[in-house]
C-alpha cells in the first residue's frame, strides 16, 4: 500500500467521524449507507488506478533515462524541482478538471462526481473508473513532461488527498480559519460552491490544493448563505442512483440541460470577487 493511501484512509476516518460531530450541515441521515455507496465506486476506481499505476512509473523512469523534462533539462537539484513540479502538477490538475466541465465527453463521466446530493468525505473518492483512467494516461504524458521523480509524486498525491478530502468534507469550519486557509489551499467554503447545483457555480472553483488557480484564470466564487447551496446536477440525485452499479452506468444517461439557470438564479459579479 503506497504512502498517499495510508494517509489518505486516515485522513478519510479522522474526518467522516468528524463529520458527526461537528457538521456543516445538520439532521443527514443514513451517512454510513451514503459512505459505503461513494467507496464501493471508489474500490473499483482505485483497482483501475492501481492496473494504471505502472504506466505512471514507466513514464516516470523513461523520462529520467533520457533526461526528458523540466526538472532534468534546468538541471534543479532535488529541493527546487520538487518545489517547482508540485506548484506547475496542481496547476496541470486545475486545467485538467476544466476541461472535464469543458469538454462534453469529460464532463459525462465526470458528472459521476456532481451527483453526490450531499457532499462528505466520501465524495473526494467518489469518480467513475474510466475517468481515473484517462486521467491516468493523460498524467503520464505530464509527468515526462515535468521530469517528476516518483518520489516527487508521491509528495504531491499525499498533500493532494489530505486537501480533497478535506475541502468534500461536511466538517463546520470556522469562517476566519476557513478564510485564513482560502488565501493559500481550496477550503470548503470554496469546494462546496463547485459542487452546487447552478451551472455557473458548478463551473467555478476548479483548483485542487492551491486556490490561486482560480483567482488568476477568473473561476473564483463564493457564496454569502453556504447553507442553502443546493448540491448535485439537477438529476441522476435520487437514492436510487447513488448506488455503485448505477452510477457506474450514469455516463450512458441522456445529459440534463446544463443552462446557466439550472436549479437556481445566476450570481451577481460582486459575488464572484469575494477574498
């Protein structure tokens, strides 16, 4: 078992029970059932994850044979190609998961993430298998790209899960903490503004661990009432459809309108500028 899911299954157990204590939004019933629906996808994601897994290190030790990449063509020691491929791979996943809200064959099987209609811990594990495989195989080109060592990765996939867990969770955070961390990390108050069911919410937000994504590419948003964000598509939110085999079939469904009025009515500017 790698060191990124080691955390990663600790960070996820401190905060689903956290989550009981302390949640941000009260009276959800039948927390375990949802859990247990959001890992049963996320086993058989993680199982094509780790069939991918060999691919990432081929890259990894091809572009290191061949001196392939940023890293091996600037010649960076150890410390400052770390620090550099970790800000430049998050800025990687930021466009990455634009262009799954762009692009509409992305978007169906990334919609498997939206449908969760009340978003915990366990909706950061929550993908479809077929888009942790083209994530996989778009990481490769990435990782060569960057010179990345797989120690490198490994770094960046361990702070990566502690933030995505962190940020999906329904843990009541402090406004100022929340605030103070927003200005570096994506916090909840910013991820659950993602996953709202207004289109022009949903498409907003993006960044994975650093928030500054968003400021400089002009998807920042947050919200003054959290507490009504309304969370999934607009369909496929049914019990029904949260069970495993049915959201593993859900990119086959007819698309819902995705209108800029869907669920709710769009923001104001000002809104979008908040700090």
């Amino acid at each position: 078992m790698s060191t990124d899911t080691i955390i990663g299954l600790i960070a996820l157990t401190a905060l689903f029970a956290a989550e009981g204590w302390l949640p941000a939004y009260a009276g959800r019933g039948q927390r375990l059932r949802h859990g247990a629906n959001n890992l049963g996808l996320a086993a058989v994601s993680a199982a094509v994850g780790a069939l991918t897994a060999p691919l990432l290190v081929l890259s990894v030790e091809t572009a290191a044979a061949h001196g392939i990449g940023l890293c091996h063509t600037l010649a960076l020691g150890w410390p400052a190609c770390a620090a550099l491929t970790f800000v430049l791979f998050d800025g990687w996943m930021y466009a990455w998961h634009r262009a799954n809200h762009r692009i509409p064959l992305l978007w169906r099987f990334h919609r498997v993430h939206h449908t969760d209609p009340a978003m915990d811990s366990t909706t950061a594990l929550r993908f479809h298998p077929v888009e942790i495989l083209l994530s996989a195989l778009a990481n490769c080109l990435v990782l060569m790209a960057l010179g990345m060592s797989l120690g490198m990765l490994v770094l960046y996939k361990s702070a990566m899960v502690l933030v995505i867990l962190f940020h999906h969770s329904n843990l009541a955070v402090p406004a100022r903490l929340d605030a103070r961390l927003r200005r570096v990390i994506v916090p909840p108050s910013m991820h659950r503004v993602h996953h709202s069911v207004v289109r022009a919410e949903t498409d907003s937000n993006y960044g994975t661990v650093f928030s500054f994504w968003d400021r400089l590419f002009g998807s920042f948003r947050l919200r003054d009432d959290p507490e009504a964000i309304r969370f999934g598509i607009g369909a496929y939110d049914d019990a029904a459809w949260q069970r495993p085999l049915r959201l593993l079939r859900l990119p086959l469904e007819p698309s819902p309108s995705r209108s800029r009025d869907r669920g709710q009515a769009d923001l104001s500017p000002a809104a979008e500028a908040k700090p």
